[in-house]
C-alpha cells in the first residue's frame, strides 16, 4: 500500500510494507524535498495501526492536515482493492 502527497515543495510518501518476504512488516513515511532528497523518515512501532491509530502517528511527523489525508487516500486505496478482488472473484 502506498498513498502519496505533494505539499507545497515537499512530497509526502506513506507506505506499508508487509508481505510474505518481509520479515518485519511496518508503516514507513518519507518526506522528500523539492530535489528529492530526503528530508525525514520514520518507521511506524507496530505494522497493525488501525486508521485512528495511523493518523496519531503520523500527526508529529507530517501535521495534522496531511496526515489525516495520507489515511484517507490509504484507506481509499484498500476499498478500491477490497472491490475489485470482489469484483473478480464474482465474474469467475
């Protein structure tokens, strides 16, 4: 999952990494400046952060504007996914 955000000269980059190959699944957010260097980067203390819980992470690091909308465009990201594997298992 990921959900990306520009802010003025800065991009917003929220990501979870989880996956069978991954040993330790985690939330990671990576704020890069205009030339794309990366200014600031944390990893999240635990990788099953509900949305609530995400965003209270993320309120420090990024404000509390930004961080509400990288959840939203999380969690719109997982609805869209949710249907569309809905929607193919239904067509099958």
């Amino acid at each position: 999952m990921r959900a990306t955000l520009e802010w003025g000269s800065e991009l917003f980059d929220l990501r979870y990494f989880g996956s069978e190959d991954m040993v330790v699944p985690a939330w990671w957010i990576g704020v890069f400046d205009a030339t794309g260097g990366l200014r600031r980067t944390a990893v999240s203390p635990r990788p099953d952060l509900s949305p609530t819980e995400l965003t209270l992470w993320l309120r420090p690091l990024v404000g509390f504007d930004l961080a509400e909308e990288l959840v939203r465009l999380v969690t719109e990201a997982v609805a869209t996914t949710r249907t569309e594997r809905r929607s193919a298992t239904e067509t099958r």
